[in-house]
C-alpha cells in the first residue's frame, strides 16, 4: 500500500528532452505507415461521428419526458378538480415524477454521449490534417505537432512510455 511521503513512486523520472526524443521516435514509427494511418483514422472517423442511432434514441428520450409531463399536469388537474384519495394521488404522482427523472437522465446521459463523439471526431479530424501536412521525418521538437497529435504519454515502470494519439493509435517507446 502507497502511503502519502513513504514510498516513492516507481515510475522512472524523465527530462523534457527525453520525452521529446521518445515522442520523435514515436513519431517516427507512425509516419512509416502514414497512408494506412490516414485509412485508419478516416475509419474511425466515420465510426466515431455516426450519431444516427444515438440521435433516434435521443428523440424517443424527448417524446418521453413531453408525455410524462403531459401526464403529471393532467394527474395535478384531476387531484385539484376531484376530492380523490390524497395517498393515492401521491402514490401516482411520485411513479410520474421517477420516470420523468429516468427519462431525463437517460437525455443527458445519450447527450452527452453525442456530444463527447463530436469532441472525438474533431480531435481525429485534426489529427488526420496533421497526419497529412506534417512531414514523415521530424527532426526537432515542434510543439504545435504535439498539441494536434498526441492525447497522453503513460509512462511505465520499465522505462518507456506509451504515447496515446489522438487518432487512439498507441505507440510504446524505450527510453532513449
């Protein structure tokens, strides 16, 4: 167990040149397959950035909640023009109101999941951009290529680490 000030960590420690010669390397690996790359991250794009069933489930989801409110504002409209059993009237509101809140939630939940996909399907857009202008050697740093390209570095006990693009590719390096 890991107590606070105890043990160190057992990561190895890296210098901001180190990470970058291992991202040049990285780099390197996966501009050799740069055309089969572009392929796959056209694919993946297409993947991503297909919402059309999320998009009918979200509009199943809307029609829901627009019933369910429909039904509680009736259920109210009824209580106060009838003098019905409160218990009753309290048992069937609060079902109304729990599968608002399910129907609700489940909203959010698919918007959001549309909305991720979208943020996804721009980071591999640009992500294919650079894989196409940037060139297939890269001598130097260069910043703005590791802005557009690279989502984490993860680095390992062993010594490497793994570079995450943000096309999903995954590319493990030894430390130089």
């Amino acid at each position: 167990m890991l107590v606070i000030g105890k043990e160190k960590c057992s990561t190895p420690h890296f210098t901001d040149d180190e990470i970058k010669a291992m991202f040049l390397k990285a780099y390197s690996q996966l501009l050799g397959v740069r055309e089969s790359s572009i392929e796959d991250c056209e694919v993946l794009y297409d993947m991503v950035t297909n919402t059309t069933i999320l998009e009918d489930e979200l509009t199943k989801q809307r029609e829901e909640i627009n019933v369910v409110t429909e039904l509680i504002s009736k259920q109210i409209h009824e209580n106060a023009a009838s003098s019905s059993d409160q218990a009753e009237y309290q048992k069937k509101y609060n079902s109304l109101v729990n599968r608002y809140k399910r129907a609700q939630k489940k909203h959010e939940s698919i918007s959001d999941e549309i909305t991720g996909r979208k943020l996804k399907g721009n980071s591999i857009r640009l992500f294919i951009t650079s894989l196409k202008k940037n060139p297939t050697v890269l001598d130097t740093w260069d910043d703005e290529i590791w802005t557009t390209m690279v989502e984490k570095g993860s680095v390992h006990t062993d010594g490497s680490i793994t570079f995450t693009f943000n096309s999903g590719q995954e590319i493990c390096v030894e430390k130089v």
